[in-house]
C-alpha cells in the first residue's frame, strides 16, 4: 500500500513555507520536501505534528492508497 | 546568535584537540592543521546544511537529527557494517588459504577505511535520492 499525502495542497492554503512548517513540525526542510515528493513515509508520530501544526484531520493530510481513511 | 556561542566554541576546542592528537600520533604537523582545519569547517556548515534541526537553546549540543535523517543515518552504518564484514571475512579467508600467519595491519587499516568511504558514500547516495 502506498501513502499519499496532500501536505503540499494544505501547506500551501495555509500560506506556509516548507521551511515555516518543518520549523513548526521540529523537522528538516529536506524531510518536508521528501514527504511532500511521497520519497519519505512519515512516522505515525510527525504524520499527527504535521496535521496538528496544520490545524487538519490527520487523514485528510495522509491516506493509504487502498481508500481507507478520509480522502473526501 | 549568543544561543550558538558554547556550539562554536565546543567545536573549535575539539577541531583542536583532534588536530594535536594527530601530531602527537605521529603525523606531521601540516596533516594535523589540515584535518583540525576541516573538522572545523565541517563544524562551522553543519548549522546551514539542512541536514540537522537547529536547537536555538541546545547549547553545545544544538544540532539533532530528524527522524528521515536518522533513516538515512541508520541505512547508511547498516550497508558499511555488512560490506565491511563482508570484506573482512573475505580477507581473513584469502589469508587463511594463502597459508599466511595473519592479516596484515595496513590491509585491516585499508578495510577499515573502505568501511567509512561506503557509509559516507550511501549517506550522500540516500540523501540525494530522497
């Protein structure tokens, strides 16, 4: 099952820089670029910071390829 | 600014120590200035590398991985200890069957180097793919 992720389309909503979101997130901004281009899986830990820094349900951020989770 | 201050000067005391315990070792003195010169260098690009998260209060120790660079660390030291027992456990073969006493010092120091070249070589390699 692959992860997918719209951390970028969020991110951007939010008027967010990759370099604002991973200094909210206490992460690199490689690691938000890796996460964004879906080369970097997330741990279920930075999935959740990553949402809550983005003030958004963590399965709108993050859902699996097979439809389980809110990708609404 | 002044957060990062013990950072600089903790690593211009060990850039130091590293180069004078070179020299003491036996190396000449321009090796010892060269190394200490880039450990300092190496200490001095870390903060703006974007390979570590910056701790603005960490004091002498302000630099931490996050968990894709500790990914990517980890993978790294794994592929350099496989290849390098690999390589070790062929050499001690080689040595055993050419019926010589034992291995070498400089073809264990020559293993031994070739372990660091592979883990710097697959860290820039995963890097650089992700």
């Amino acid at each position: 099952m692959i992860l997918h992720t719209r951390l970028k389309e969020i991110r951007l909503q939010r008027s967010l820089t990759q370099e604002a979101l991973a200094r909210a997130a206490g992460v690199t901004r490689q690691t938000i670029i890796s996460i964004e281009k879906q080369k970097f899986v997330p741990s279920v830990k930075l999935a959740m910071q990553l949402a809550a820094v983005l003030d958004s349900p963590v399965d709108r951020v993050f859902w699996l390829e097979s439809g389980q989770g809110g990708k609404s | 600014m002044t957060a990062t201050i013990p950072y600089y000067v903790s690593r211009v005391v060990l850039a130091v120590a590293l180069g004078a315990l070179l020299v003491m070792t036996g190396s000449p003195w321009w090796a010892g200035s060269l190394i200490g010169a880039l450990a300092l260098a190496w200490f001095l690009w870390a903060p703006y590398s974007g390979r570590y998260v910056v701790r603005p209060h960490g004091r002498a120790m302000p630099l931490r991985r996050d968990e894709r660079a500790e990914s990517i660390n980890n993978k790294a030291a794994r592929n350099a200890f496989v290849l390098t027992m690999l390589v070790l456990g062929a050499v001690t073969v080689y040595y055993g069957i050419s019926g010589l006493a034992a291995v070498p010092l400089p073809v264990l120091k020559g293993v031994l180097i070739l372990g660091a070249v592979i883990y710097v070589t697959s860290d820039f390699w995963l890097r650089r793919g992700e």
